[in-house]
C-alpha cells in the first residue's frame, strides 16, 4: 500500500500513477522528474551531504533578502545593533531548518509528507497552508528578479516577470536533481556578484552609524528586525527534507545538520547585511538601486543578470515543493503539473504587490507567510521524538488513521495565541503595540504548541501502548 493510500479513492495502479513515477538516478541526470510524495526507496538514493550547502546556499542570494536588510535601518535602528538582530534571527531561523533537512535521508519523504505522521489526515491544514506560502513567495522573490530582468533587457515590468516565472517553472518541472544541479553553479556566479556589489558599496555608500529609536522604542525595532529575519530563515523549515530525500540513508546526519545550518546562515547574513549597508540607495525599486551602486556597463548588466538568476533559483524550490504539499493534501495532480500550477498563480500575485506601497506589502506578506510555522515545527518535532528513534514506517501511518484532534488543536490554540504578539502593517496587536512593535509571535507560537501538543502526544503514546498490552 503506497503512502498516498485514501481508503475509497482510486485503484492503487491509479494512485502510483500520479503520486510515484520517474526519480532520477544519479547526479547530473536531469531528465523530467515524475515522483512525487511516495518515499523515495533506498536502491534509488545517491549523492552526499555536501550537497545541502549549495542547494540552502545559493537560493537565499537574492535582493529579497537584500530589501529584508534594509527594513532595519527604516526602523530607526544603526547598522550595528541592525546587523545583531539579523544574526541572531538568523540563527534562530535555521537551526529548525537544519533540524528537519535531516529527515530526508532516514525517510525518503518530503517534508509535508513526513507531517503526516504527526498530523494524520489533518495534515491538509499545514498542507494548504505550505502550498499558498509558496505561491506568496513566488511573488516576494519574482518582484525584484522580474524587476531585474526588465531593466537589464529594457521590458516592462510584467514581460520580465513572466520570463522569470516561465523559467523558474520549467525548472520545477524538471525536479529535485535539475535543482540541486543549477544551485551548484549559482552558488559561485552570485556569490560573485554579491561580491561585486558589495566592493563598489565600500566607495559610494555609508551606512548609517547611529539611529533615530531609542529606549523602549529601539528595543522594539530591534525585536522586530531579528523576527523578520528569523521569518526568512525558518520559511525554509516546511521544505527542509524536500532537498535531501534522495540522499542515501547513512549519510551522515551531523553533516547534513551543519551543511544546511551553514548554508542558510551565510546567505541569509550576507545579503541582509548588504541591506543595512546600503538602505539608503536600496529603495523599493531594488533593481534600479543595483544598476546605480554597479555604475551602467558591463559590471550593471551582469548584477542584474544575477538578480535575475537568484530569483530563478529560488523560486524553482518553492514550486517544487509546493507541488510535493499540493498532492499531500490530496490533489490528485502530477508533480511536474503541480509545480507548474504555482507559476500561474503566483505572476497576478506579482503584479499586485508592484502596483502600490511595496514597502508595506513587502513586509505584511513576508510575516503573514510564516506565522503559521512555528506551531508546525513544534508539532512535528514532537511526534517525531517521541517515536525515539525508532524507524519510521510511513506506509504503515499512512494506512493507520490517527486522530486529527490533538495536532489541530495545539496548531490552532499556538496560532490564536500568537495573535496578540504580531506587528504587521495591517494589522498590530495590542502586545506588540505595548511592547514597541517588537513582534514575538514566532516564539509565543512555537512555546504554546510545544505545551499543548506534547501532554496531548504523550497520553495517546500511553493509550496505545496500554492497548497493545491488552
């Protein structure tokens, strides 16, 4: 029985027609990749951990991240006390990330497959959830790639986001090792141009030594500038295992920790950075403030070239893993279809963020994407230590409902409780507004679903061992 099994659905034949199919079989083979949810089996694995740098590495160098930078120093804060909020949210983002990429390799499974063993068949909530944020991150990033590329080729703007999202989804249609391939060799090409980019900043921009808040006000902004950059970091965590499903089960996991830890971190405080040095010149017309910072020429076309080919990356994942969330929740669709179902309806998303305050959406979606998160991690990574390392049999979850209650509930209970913490532009909450706009509902998400879903788990472990025994 396959893991995508529904009792009273289609006939099995049916059903590995379009949650299994075509893997590839080593590194470099890039022919259309079928496979979807079903567990990938050992005698198909390859490739090493290595690998888990590059892939969390190279779709983080984008001027997304760069504007995410910037949003510190609009808060009033000075590059330094900016630049340790970043780091610390960073850090704080990826180790939930690093974490769960681990998983891939013991299972073979994506991520929001592997939740339902947590979840049951209330996985569909994290399910829809996971698949509507990589849509809203196709738009985060596919604006300033779109913009990028419009300026380097002189189109307007939504001729470039649509070769951006064309070829982004040709990429997620092609899969899992086309991916792992392309951020290898875009790995050295970006870190490059941010290299670039960052050498001419020296001479041209200061960055902003002291800020406008102070007192509680300066706490607040520092708060807040930390959650959003934790926000980037963990938007990662509903993908993690999506990357490293493929690699053999013995693959070291400390390894594959620290790779993906790595990976994320260097990035993600590199670009950020960048943001805080260069927030007075880095507007909302980001591509327009890289072409000015390169100086026109050769050195310009090739920055936003590079703009252009981050976006590229980065977007290729959130469509190939928004297709594997697609089918968990039981749309029938093939992964290659699914992946270009995200294109779609990710480019009007695009539009609509470009037409009025960027700035302002910019940000309200960047949050909203990511507060249901920490309560998923949370529930997760307890069901899954309370299996103690025993082997996970998804086949035999996936034929064994569970109880959608107690998930559901520590899910919704974490998410309603964190709504008094949030500090977006359309919506403050009275805590947050207390505490200076310092925005902690990441962490008030994550502390109630780990108190409501642990109890909850344990009791239904000792039901069911007390039924076993009977």
């Amino acid at each position: 029985m396959p893991l995508a099994h529904v009792p009273g659905g289609l006939p099995a034949d049916a059903r590995r027609a379009v949650f299994d199919g075509r893997m590839p079989s080593a590194p470099g083979d890039l022919r259309i990749e079928g496979h979807g949810i079903e567990p990938v089996p050992e005698s198909n694995r390859y490739g090493g951990a290595g690998r888990l740098f590059t892939v969390w590495f190279a779709p983080n160098l984008t001027m997304t991240g760069v504007f995410t930078g910037t949003i510190g120093i609009s808060l009033g804060l000075d590059v330094t006390t900016a630049l340790v909020a970043v780091v610390l949210g960073t850090v704080l983002g990826a180790v939930p990330t690093a974490c769960l990429s681990t998983w891939g390799s013991r299972t073979g499974a994506g991520q929001l497959p592997l939740a339902r063993l947590a979840f049951g068949r209330a996985v569909a909530l994290p399910g829809v959830l996971q698949w509507l944020s990589s849509i809203a991150w196709d738009a985060l990033i596919g604006l300033f790639g779109g913009d990028a590329l419009a300026r380097l080729c002189g189109w307007p703007f939504w001729l470039g986001v649509l070769a951006i999202m064309l070829a982004q989804g040709v990429l997620g249609v092609l899969g899992y090792e086309a991916i792992h391939r392309l951020q290898i060799v875009m790995t050295f090409v970006l870190a490059a141009d941010f290299a670039l980019l960052a050498l001419r900043m020296s001479g041209s921009v200061h960055p902003a030594t002291t800020g406008s808040v102070h007192g509680a006000d300066r706490a607040g902004a520092f708060i807040l500038t930390s959650t959003i950059a934790l926000s980037l970091a963990l938007s990662w965590a509903p993908y993690a295992s999506d990357f490293s499903r493929y690699l053999p089960r013995d693959t070291s996991r400390s390894r594959m920790f620290w790779y993906t830890l790595l990976g994320l971190v260097v990035s993600f405080t590199a670009v950020q950075a960048l943001g805080l040095w260069g927030a007075s010149v880095l507007t909302d017309q980001t591509a327009a403030g890289v072409d000015t910072l390169l100086g026109g020429g050769a050195a310009s076309a090739f920055g936003l070239l590079a703009v252009a080919l981050a976006a590229l990356c980065s977007n290729a994942m959130n469509d190939y893993s928004g297709s594997l969330a697609l089918q968990t929740i039981g749309v029938r669709v093939p992964r290659p279809a699914a992946a270009a179902l995200a294109v779609l309806l990710g480019f009007p998303l695009v539009l609509w963020m470009h037409a009025a305050d960027t700035t302002a959406r910019f940000q309200n979606v960047l949050l909203f994407v990511g507060y249901w998160i920490p309560g998923f991690v949370a529930i997760v990574a307890v069901d899954w230590l309370a299996r103690r390392g025993a082997p996970v049999d998804l086949v035999a979850a996936a034929a064994r409902p569970r109880s959608p209650w107690p998930p559901l509930v520590a899910f919704a209970v974490a998410f309603a409780a964190a709504v008094p913490f949030m500090d977006t532009g359309l919506y403050v909450g009275p805590v947050a507004h207390a505490l200076h706009g310092a925005d902690v509902s990441y962490y008030v998400a994550f502390a109630v679903a780990l108190a409501v879903y642990a109890p909850l788990r344990a009791r239904e472990g000792r039901q069911k061992r007390e039924e076993g025994r009977a």
